[in-house]
C-alpha cells in the first residue's frame, strides 16, 4: 500500500507526545480493536517465526497486540471522559470478524500485519474519532512526513491524526525498525506468505502508548454487545 513507508515514520510521530508526557501535559492514547483469543496462536507462531531469525517481536517483549482506531495526544487528565464515550459506543457494536491480509515490510523497517478494512470498522473508526476529536490537544505537532501527502495534511489538521476516515489503514505492528537483513530473510520464509485468516473484534480498548505508538498495558477495556 503506498502509504505504509510514510506511516512507519508517522508513528515516531508519538516521540512529541512522549517528551510532553514526561512533563505531565499531554498522553498520548491508543483506542483501539480489543481482538478475539484466535488471535493469539497467530500471533505467538509469528513470533516464534521471527525470533529464529533473531528478531525481537513486540509479543515477545509484552506489547498487546491491537487494531488502532484512533491515536492521538490529550491533555493530561482527559482519560474519564475519553472512558465514558468509548464505553457509550461499545455498548451498542456487536461482535464482528475482521480479516488479516499479509505481512508487509516497510522501507523503514518496521513489520506490519495488513487487516482488511469493513464497512463495521470503517464506521466504528469513525465514530471513535467524532467522539474524541474535542477531547484532544488542538494543535499537535505535524509529523514531517504528512507534508509529503497533502491529502493526509487535511485530515491531521482537522482530526489530529493523519491515518483516520479515507485514510484508516488498520494493521497490527509486529516489529518495531529493526536489522534489515533479518527482516528480509524473515519475508523470504513463510512469513512473507502468510495467507492471512479471520479472526473476531470484541471490544474497544485503551492504552497510554510509548514513543513508538505502541502500548503494553490496558488502561480500560470495553466489550462489544453479545
């Protein structure tokens, strides 16, 4: 897809938030796809994948493995507020299946598991960002890499994230930028033909995210309607 080498770089975008968070003014939070425990076994044989190749996934080193809906920077304190209106629409979402498409290897190093984008996530990712939208800081920094699509320049300036409505790209992070040869033998292997599989949405979470966008720990947790 022919934005994933600029969204690499995007994500480092959270290092701003990570120095603001240091002096207790801004948090960055990830609202993001709680998956189903189908997910796991996926997960943990990538894992096993990669580490014969020397490589250090996220699942290894605890990351929670999560479908972003909405990442952005907030004012310190905001978090019972973001909880009251991700809780009202969860609610209401019932269960949905989401497809893992392949594995993709960035020009900058990172590791990416494609999920196909539905109607169902489409619009919940929406309606995730409506409601949080006047939550957050309103000027972020802009990430140097959004001044090279213009398209993306809009939405960052109106919703303070590039990667939401016409430019949501979900996916699960696997690696972080790493050796470029270990990636590259990884992608020779079975990895680089992983066929992808179904699997359920089941709630929505958050989490703090660290400078990367990745997160370790739940703060709050929402299941979907059964």
């Amino acid at each position: 897809m022919k934005y994933w080498h600029a969204f690499a770089h995007g994500l480092l975008w959270f290092g701003f938030a990570g120095m603001a968070q240091a002096a207790g003014q801004v948090r960055g939070y990830d609202v993001f796809l709680i998956p189903g425990p189908e997910l796991r076994p996926v997960i943990g044989g990538l894992a096993r994948q990669l580490e014969t190749h020397g490589l250090k996934p996220l699942y290894a080193r605890g990351y929670l493995p999560h479908v972003t809906l909405y990442l952005t920077d907030y004012p310190s304190g905001r978090l019972p507020k973001i909880e009251r209106r991700v809780r009202a629409l969860a609610a209401h979402e019932p269960v949905f299946d989401m497809r893992l498409g392949r594995i993709v290897a960035t020009p900058s190093h990172w590791l990416l598991l494609e999920v196909g984008v539905n109607r169902r996530m489409q619009r919940l990712a929406d309606a995730v960002t409506r409601a949080l939208d006047p939550l957050r800081v309103p000027h972020p920094p802009m990430p140097g890499w959004v001044r090279a699509y213009p398209e993306k320049q809009a939405v960052f300036r109106r919703w303070g994230s590039p990667n939401v409505f016409a430019q949501f790209q979900p996916h699960l992070t696997l690696l972080t930028p790493a050796d470029p040869a270990r990636i590259a033998s990884f992608m020779r292997g079975p990895g680089g033909h992983f066929a992808g599989r179904r699997i359920r949405a089941e709630g929505i979470g958050i989490a703090e995210v660290d400078a990367h966008g990745q997160a370790r720990r739940i703060l709050a947790r929402f299941p979907f309607a059964r």
